[in-house]
C-alpha cells in the first residue's frame, strides 16, 4: 500500500471531506505510485484520513474516492457507487418526461472524473481524471450491467484531460457507434442532439428547468436569444408563445440544427430569424439601431475555466450585460448566465449590478437559477455548483 503523507496542518479539508488535495498540500510519498493509482492518505502525525486516486501531472494531486479506512477501492466499489448515482437519478420528482439526463455527475457522486449522460438508448461518457481513466474499463463494463444500455460512447475530447497529463480521445466503449442525431424528448419539446461533435456531451442537460422558465416568460414578448447554440431556449421561448425571436451564434452547425428543431417542434420558421454572428458583436449592431427587445436570454460559453481567469472573464461578463441592459425595454427581463466555475455567485451578481448601473438602469433579481437536479451539488464540494443564472427585471 502506497501512502501519502500530508503537511503539517494541512488536514482540514481533507478531514472536511473535500474530495480534492493539492499538491502544495503533500509532504511525501512512501513508494512509487503509478499514475491513477489508489493511496492512503494520512496526516503529518499518522492518522489515516483517506483513500484517493493519484495524479501525477495535475496540481489537484488527488481526488479522493472514500474516508472508509476498511473500504477496498475495487470493481465492489465502484458498483455500488455507480448504483447509488443511477438510484438517486430515479428518486428525483420528474420536471417531466424526458429521455435524456444526467446519471453520474463526478464528485457529487462520490466518482471524481467520471460523467455520464444518457440520451436515449445512448450512454456519452467523460474520463476527465487519472483515477477515473485508470478505472476506464471496469467502469465502462459496470456502466453496461448498472444502466441496462449497451451503446457506450466516448466523449473526453476537454481541456481538462490534459491538466491531467492525458491525451483527448473520443469514440466507441461498448455497442453501436451512435447516429449523427439522436431524438430527445423533454415535457412537450423534442430535440435533436449532436453526440458526437455537440458541445459537451451534446446538449445542455443541465439547463432542462430554465428552459421551462423561459417557456413561461416568453408569452407575448419580443426575445433575443444569444449564444444559442442549438436551440434550446429559442425553442422553449417560442412554444412558450413569444411574439417574435432573434437568436444569435456564432456556429453555423448549431444555427442549422436549432432550425431542424423548429421544424420538429412544428414551429414555422419564419418564427425566428436566426443571425450567425460573434455575440459582442451582435449586440453592439442591435444597440448601434436601436433595436429593443422584452425578454433577453444570454447563456455565454465558459468565460472562466479557472480562477486565474476571473478578471479576464469578469470583464466578457460585464460587456455582454451592458449591451444586454441597454436593448431591454422598460419592464422587459434579462435572464443571465454564467458556467464558469472561476466566477461564484456573488461575484456574478456583482458583474450584472455594474453592469446596470453602467447602462443607466435600475433593475431587481426576481430569481437565482441553477442546474437542474440531475446535477446534484454535494455539501462537501460546493465547486460542483458551476451554473448560476439571474432573472433580472428592469424597472419601468
């Protein structure tokens, strides 16, 4: 058994049950471990604290899989937590039916690097760690015999893999490759998903109870939606009743499959002008007209991966809402964004509160978004609450 050792006073997250130890946090190592590879974690004084998989390229140097000191890291294990990951997903109160969620959400399942979404007959799986690659293949077996599916796709084609010291790599696990699209369903909404080049694992799964906000907001309102993608918003706002919608990415890929969901969802088309443009630049164009909106949806990529990049972020951020604030009408809605894990709630609050009081607005948070259940956030690791989203009214 390869032990870790960690300095003086550095104990209380761990002892905290944090899942993550940095490597400034390390005072040594009694033996070689190989990367992936499970350790015992003990105090400066001895005390066993825990059981965790060991990188040896990341500054998060391990990611821990149990405080158990009797608990074997092995196949038992990781069924259990992938049974108890799949067990939660079913307890949930349904938001509607829908063939498409989130089944193991890394730490917040006691899986650190480990993410699976399910659409439909389809598993599209995420190795983002050391631990959770070395355990690839078990994991990919137990995913089989736990879910029932057998058509397991790779997607670990992400930045963070190569913190990690790993390669990306996308393809075949288990079963059939999956089509170019796969029909979703959520309440009354169809959607086509990009498996395998889509954002992500190919939809945002983890916007499925604010789509139905914007549904309910969007009656009789004109809507801009930006970054769009492939149509999430701009399909529920327009079920919803919108009396008019602008959407606005800047991939042509996605503006083409957010149209073929229109079209499923028996929306005519004319419905929706759809523009392909930079964002920022969007946005300066309808302010530079005068172009006014009721209801404005900004849903942006991750400006901050890491909190090295907050500043650098905080300032897309500012921009975007500025714009966005000076295109709403009085009384209209801004419904905001922000994924970046560098960037917390308060902070983001205080971005969108410069941002109209640079705009010259005076506005109230009517309500604080989130992801939805399926991507649970652990008590222990409060990182895992990435999405965060305000429903900002400006005054009339």
């Amino acid at each position: 058994m390869i032990q870790l050792r960690l300095k003086a006073g550095r104990e209380k997250s761990v002892t905290r049950r944090h899942p993550w130890v940095f490597a400034s946090a390390v005072a040594g190592l009694d033996g070689t471990p190989e990367d992936g590879e499970t350790v015992a974690v003990f105090s400066s004084s001895g005390e066993f604290l825990a059981w965790g998989a060991i990188s040896l390229h990341s500054q998060i140097r391990l990611r821990l899989w149990s405080w158990d000191p009797s608990v074997e890291i092995d196949e038992g294990f990781f069924r259990s937590r992938i049974q108890q990951a799949l067990a939660f997903r079913s307890s949930l109160p349904p938001s509607g039916m829908s063939n498409a969620s989130r089944l193991v959400y890394a730490e917040s399942d006691g899986l650190p690097g480990l993410i699976v979404d399910r659409y439909g007959d389809f598993l599209v799986v995420q190795f983002l760690s050391s631990g959770a690659e070395r355990w690839c293949e078990v994991l990919v077996s137990l995913l089989v015999e736990c879910s029932g599916i057998s058509n397991l796709y790779e997607r670990s084609d992400v930045d963070v893999r190569r913190l990690e010291g790993l390669a990306e790599r996308t393809g075949v696990l288990r079963g059939s490759a999956p089509p170019e699209r796969i029909l979703i369903h959520e309440n009354e909404l169809q959607f086509w998903v990009d498996p395998v080049q889509g954002h992500k694992t190919g939809f945002y799964l983890d916007q499925r109870r604010n789509r139905e906000l914007i549904s309910r907001l969007a009656e009789g309102r004109n809507v801009l939606d930006c970054f769009c993608y492939t149509g999430g918003f701009t399909v529920a706002a327009l079920k919803g009743g919108a009396h008019s919608l602008v959407a606005v990415d800047s991939s042509a890929s996605a503006l083409s499959l957010a149209a073929q969901n229109l079209e499923l969802n028996h929306i005519p088309p004319e419905s929706c002008r759809f523009i392909e443009r930079d964002v920022f630049q969007a946005l300066r164009e309808f302010r530079d007209r005068g172009d006014k909106f009721e209801l404005l949806v900004l849903d942006p990529p991750k400006f901050a991966p890491t909190v090295s990049q907050v500043q650098r972020a905080a300032r897309g951020y500012k921009d975007i809402n500025l714009l966005a604030f000076k295109l709403l009408n009085p009384g209209g809605v801004l419904v905001t964004f922000s994924c970046s894990g560098g960037v917390d709630l308060a902070l983001f609050q205080s971005i969108v509160a410069g941002a109209a009081l640079d705009a010259g607005v005076q506005a109230h948070i009517t309500e604080i978004l989130s992801q939805s259940a399926d991507h649970p956030v652990a008590l222990n690791f409060p990182e895992a609450a990435y999405l965060k989203g305000l429903v900002v009214r400006v005054a009339d």
